[in-house]
C-alpha cells in the first residue's frame, strides 16, 4: 500500500485545524451573539404594537444580547395563529379570541375590563334587567361583542331579548340623552383614561346620577373559561364628583399577553421578561400603556389555566440560571471531547513519527548490510553494484532530509554509515588492484569482518 507523502499529512493536520478553529469560533460566536426574536403583534398602531415597537427599540438602543423583530398582523386571531405555526416565537395574544396550544405567558401587557352602566333613572340594577332594553356598544370591536354577547348569555338573554346599537364614544352622550339607548356597555382597562373618559361623559349626560352594574358571577366565568379572568375594579378608578365606582365592584376581563412559544428556551425568555420589566420606564416614554402591565400569578405557575412560560417564572422567583447552569453539560461535553481530540491527534503524530523513524532505520540497516558485503566483495562488479546500492540509500537520505523527517543526530549517523560504507568498498577496490598488480586473479579473499557481523 502506498504510504502517504509528508505534504499530504501535514495538510490534513492543517485542515484539522482549521476545523477546530472554525469549530471553537462557531462555539464562542453561539453562546455569544445576540439572540433575534420574532414577535407577532396587531393591529397595525395598537396601543400593543406600540408597547413592543418601543421595546424592540429600548433593547436595541442599549445593545442587550437579545432583540426583537415585529410582524405585523390585521388581527389578534393571526397573531395567535403565527405562533401556532411556528412563524414567530412570540405573540400578542387575546385568549378570549384566539389561543395557541402552544402559548406560555410571559406577562400581561393589559387587562380590560367589561364594564356596564346605565344612568340611574332607567331603575336598571342588575345585568339581568337588561332584557328588553336597548344596550349601546361604546368602541366595541368584534371580540368585544362576542365577550358581553357571552357574558349576557350567562343570564339568558340572547340577541332577540336586547336591541344592540353601536356607538362611538363621541355619539354615546347624546344617544343616553334622547334616549336612543338605556345602557351602554364597553370594554377597556378599568384605571385608564379611556374608561374614565367614557364614564364621565355618562355621567354628564344622566345627571351626574349612574349606576355601574357588576358581574357577580365573574369568578364563576372565570372558572368555566380560563381565557376570561375575574376583575376588580377599584372605588374611585373612573373619578369623577362623586367618585365612580362608589366602592369595589367585580366584573369580567380579558387580557392582553405576551406570549412565547412552550419550545422557547427557558434562559432567552428569562432574560426577555427581566429586561421587559426592567426597561418599564424607559419604554413608558413611548407608550403610557407598559404602565398597566403586571406579572402573570406564578403561585401556580405549571398549573394554571393559562400556564406560564417557565423562563418567566424563573425571572419572577429571581431563579434564573446561570451561563454554567444552562450550558456547564456542554462546557464539560466539549472538555471531554477536546481531551478526546488530543489524544486523537497525539496517536496519529506518534504514529507518523514512528513511521519517520521506521523509514531511516530501513536506509541505516541497508548501508549496515552493503558495509558487511563490500567488505566480502571478491570482484568488481560485486564492488560496482554495491556503490550503485549505496546511492540509491544516499538519495533516500537526501529527500528524508529535505521532507524533515530526520534531526541532527539522524544525520550525522547516515553519514557516518555513508562514509563507513564506502570507504569500505574503496578498501577493498586498492585490495584488487594490488593483486591485478602482482599478476594474480582478480579476485581476493574476504577481508576479516571486525565488526563481529554487527550491523549499523
């Protein structure tokens, strides 16, 4: 089989290299670059969509190891259904409209509340005194009708027990002036300037005499669909003279949250909500809105209707974990087999150096062996044929010398065996001539071996 050439070897050691180095730079720029998110968000200039515009812009202003990338979606049902598909890996998610399988909370952006009222003149006190009135949807959205149409089918009334009659908040006060309407209702977070807004302007068309009518089977709504949750709604939370609501009622909600999906890693999402909460400030400047937001409840964190993402949790417990924590297995792993490595590499440098050493002890055991026959040489042509052997061995010398596989001490004894052998076959070459000389054949005796047979 054809050894392979020194070139060849040392090529494939370079390319070796070259290998672990890209493999190590490859390593380093992993664990190092910043990790890229994409997030879905909607509608197009939604409170939401600003809320994570200004996120992505704060995280990438301070220069984090992690960012943002926003699609824009035309619904909160696409969003949901971006991160479904794998799409995105976070979403702004509604899940009283649409809810991902495979969505874990990472926070709540905002809650909003469902808030009914009607001015007190229309003697209406309860939802269920509803029936047979004329009931305005103030701003109301698709989903926002679909969760008060739900909320009053909790108390039997369906669509042919109220007349709905869709109104903006500029028409709202003079639709309950004339009449047109004998509650309204409307969806939005209950400490916000929109509901206080819209309550004052209530108040102002009935009086200053309203009655806010709470949803007292909230919690048991909640129960039966996790995607609603039950709210409070503070005294006071409206403003107004005299406050609004006159002390603490309960009504039902749904949320706004940031979700990711359940095959996030836990350390990105980790570090995602911590600079989400940690940033509030800096982001309020763009948006007002971050100020609503609050933590998901972690006591019951795996075992929640609407399950958190674990990175999350981690953050809120203050458990996160370390670089070693998340990657130490890896660092060892990559330890071990780096160990592996070199001792891979130092095998195959032992066994080319054996194989160097193997290809010059050839060259010396043959100039051993031409030395012991030159000195046994009973003719010329015997002696011509050994000098032509010897060349050869020294050519071999020449290109091992020139390929780097001998040393000082390597050399020095091939020449040394060089010049040994022959001076031998020259001794012996005078030998023959001395007795081509003296008239007798040309041939001699073999010359006593001193060596003892010893070869080089």
């Amino acid at each position: 089989m054809k050894r392979p050439r020194r070139e060849d070897v040392y090529t494939l050691g370079a390319l070796g290299l070259a290998l672990l180095a890209i493999l190590a730079f490859g390593i380093f720029w992993y664990f190092t670059r910043p990790t890229q998110l994409r997030v879905a968000v909607a509608p197009r200039d939604s409170v939401e969509e600003k809320l994570i515009s200004a996120f992505a812009g704060a995280l990438r202003d301070t220069q984090k190891n992690i960012g943002l990338r926003t699609e824009v979606f035309e619904d909160l049902k696409q969003t949901a259904e971006a991160l479904q598909s794998g799409r995105t890996q976070l979403a702004i998610v509604r899940p009283d409209v649409e809810l991902p399988s495979n969505g874990l909370t990472l926070a709540i952006l905002r809650e909003e509340a469902l808030i009914f009222a009607t001015p007190t003149s229309r003697k209406i006190t309860d939802i269920a005194d509803l029936s047979g009135q004329k009931l305005g949807l103030v701003d109301a959205r698709e989903a926002d009708r679909a969760l008060i149409e739900r909320v009053l089918a909790r108390y039997e009334l369906g669509e042919n027990d109220i007349e709905y009659v869709e109104l903006t908040a500029a028409e709202m006060p003079a639709a309950v002036s004339s009449g047109k309407v004998d509650a309204i209702a409307f969806v939005a977070a209950a400490v916000s300037s929109e509901a206080g807004a819209v309550m004052r302007s209530l108040a102002k068309a009935a009086g200053n005499d309203i009655t806010i009518l709470p949803v007292e089977e909230a919690e048991a709504m909640s129960l039966r669909y996790p995607a609603l949750t039950k709210v409070t709604i503070p005294a006071g939370a409206f403003g107004g003279r005299p406050k609004q609501p006159s002390e603490e009622l309960t009504t039902i909600g749904v949320s706004y949250r940031l979700m990711a999906a359940s095959t996030l890693d836990r350390g990105p999402a980790s570090v995602l909500t911590e600079n989400l909460f940690s940033m509030r400030s800096r982001i309020s400047q763009a948006t007002a809105t971050v100020n609503l937001m609050k933590a998901p409840e972690i006591d019951s964190a795996t075992s929640a209707a609407l399950p958190n993402h674990p990175g999350a949790v981690d953050y809120f417990n203050r458990e996160q974990l370390t670089f070693m924590d998340r990657y130490g297995d890896w660092l060892w792993f990559a330890l071990f087999a780096g160990g592996g490595f070199t001792s891979v590499f130092a095998w195959i440098g032992q066994f080319f150096a054996r194989k160097k050493r193997e290809k010059v002890d050839r060259v010396l055991e043959g100039l051993g062996h031409l030395l012991s026959r030159a000195r046994k040489a009973s003719n010329y042509d015997e002696l011509e044929q050994l000098s032509l052997e010897v060349d050869v061995l020294v050519r071999q010398s020449i290109r091992f010398t020139r390929r780097g596989l001998t040393n000082v001490r390597t050399i020095q004894v091939l020449m040394l065996a060089i010049d040994s052998t022959r001076n031998a076959i020259a001794d012996r070459r005078r030998l023959l001539d001395i007795r081509s000389r003296q008239g007798g054949p040309n041939v001699v005796a073999e010359m006593p071996d001193l060596s003892g047979g010893a070869v080089i």
